[in-house]
C-alpha cells in the first residue's frame, strides 16, 4: 500500500506540475510555480499543528501528507478517518 501510495502522490504532483506548465508559456515561470505550488501542498499539515480551528483542519484537509498517513501504514480506505477531519 505505502507504493501504491506513493505512485498517486507523485502522480497528482506531476499533474499539478504539468497543468501549470500549460498556463504559461515561460518554462522557468512553470517550473518555480509548479515547485511552489507543490510545496505548499506538501506543508500545509503543518497549519494543523499550530491552530485547532475548523479553518485550520480544512487547510490541513488539502494537505498531501494527510492524505497519504494511512497510505503510509498499509491501510487502504475509501474514506477520511473521522478523527482527523471536521
């Protein structure tokens, strides 16, 4: 499980990657914003961390981590644990 989760992780970043590369026409403006972009997915958790408010779960919600812990542990569910989100 943890590679297959890893396979979808790096495939929505390649997405995420290729779909801002085909908003601009410059490849250094595509390639600082995809990296940005990606970025700040991969650290949103970290909001979750700091502030125990409804706005700072549905931040952390759009984290990749989140979505990835249970990946991570073997675990293959079709929904969000209940305890980790509002």
């Amino acid at each position: 499980m943890g590679y297959l989760g890893l396979l979808l992780q790096g495939g929505a970043l390649l997405a995420i990657g290729t779909f801002i590369s085909t908003c601009t026409r410059n490849q250094i403006v595509a390639g600082v914003a995809g990296f940005a972009i990606c970025l700040l997915l991969w650290v949103l958790d970290w909001v979750s961390a700091f502030e125990t408010s409804v706005t700072a779960k549905i931040i952390s919600y759009m984290s990749v981590l989140t979505h990835y812990e249970s990946f991570s542990k073997g675990v293959l569910d079709s929904k969000a644990s209940s305890s980790t989100y509002p």
